[in-house]
C-alpha cells in the first residue's frame, strides 16, 4: 500500500505543478503587460551573444531544453530547464526571478526585460 501511494504521488506530482507553471507564467504575462509568445522565447534560448564564455542559454543548458546541462565554468551540473522533464522549473516565482537575474546578466550582460522573460518562461513551458 505504501508503494502505491508513492507511485501514486510521484504520477501527480507533475499535474500538480501544471496550475503553478501557468500561475508563473501569467505572473510574468502580466508584468510584461502584453502575451507570451513561445516563438521569440525559443530565439531567446537559442541566441547567441558575444559577451564571455557563456554566449547562449545553450552553453550550459544544452540546445535541448528537456536535457541536463553543465556550467561551463564551473562544470556544475544543471537541471533540465523544460518543466516537462523537471517539475520544479517554473513553479516558484522568488525562484524564476533569481534565476532571470542571474543567468540574464551572465549571458546577456544585461537584465532581462519583462516581456523577454514571459517569452522565455512561455518557451519552457510548451516544451513536450
């Protein structure tokens, strides 16, 4: 019975997250002031830029957002980005926050703007 209910939660688990993906998103949406379009958040992550050793998205997180990625200074290992295959992404709004301010900065050398952070998450998030 036990097991069963650890399949059980663990089968839920990402349908559970599904509501607080898209809470995140319209979050985002909303700051942005205007839709998301997946499109512009898949350039977004796929652009690549001439500032430092971290050029793109995809230096560290790989050009597939549903695989496990590396630093590629610090050679940490990186959860996938796609919710689809990590759960956790894009469920806690402090958290995407952080992470726009940081990797943004990185590799854009720059902040993300509101509208590019929509797009992105909006990209994540339709990943299958």
């Amino acid at each position: 019975m036990k097991q069963l209910v650890l399949v059980l939660a663990a089968l839920a688990s990402p349908l559970a997250c599904a509501d607080t993906h898209r809470q995140v998103l319209d979050q985002l949406v909303l700051a942005a002031g205007s839709g998301a379009s997946a499109a512009q958040g898949e350039r977004l992550f796929r652009m690549k830029s001439d500032h430092g050793e971290a050029a793109s998205c995809s230096a560290c997180h790989t050009d597939d957002p549903k695989a496990a990625g590396r630093h590629v200074r610090t050679h940490k290992a990186i959860e996938p980005l796609a919710p689809v295959a990590n759960p956790a992404r894009f469920t806690d709004t402090a958290k995407v926050e952080k992470w726009f301010g940081r990797n943004c900065k990185e590799v854009l050398d720059r902040a993300c703007s509101a509208q590019e952070k929509a797009d992105f998450a909006a990209y994540m998030i339709s990943v299958r």
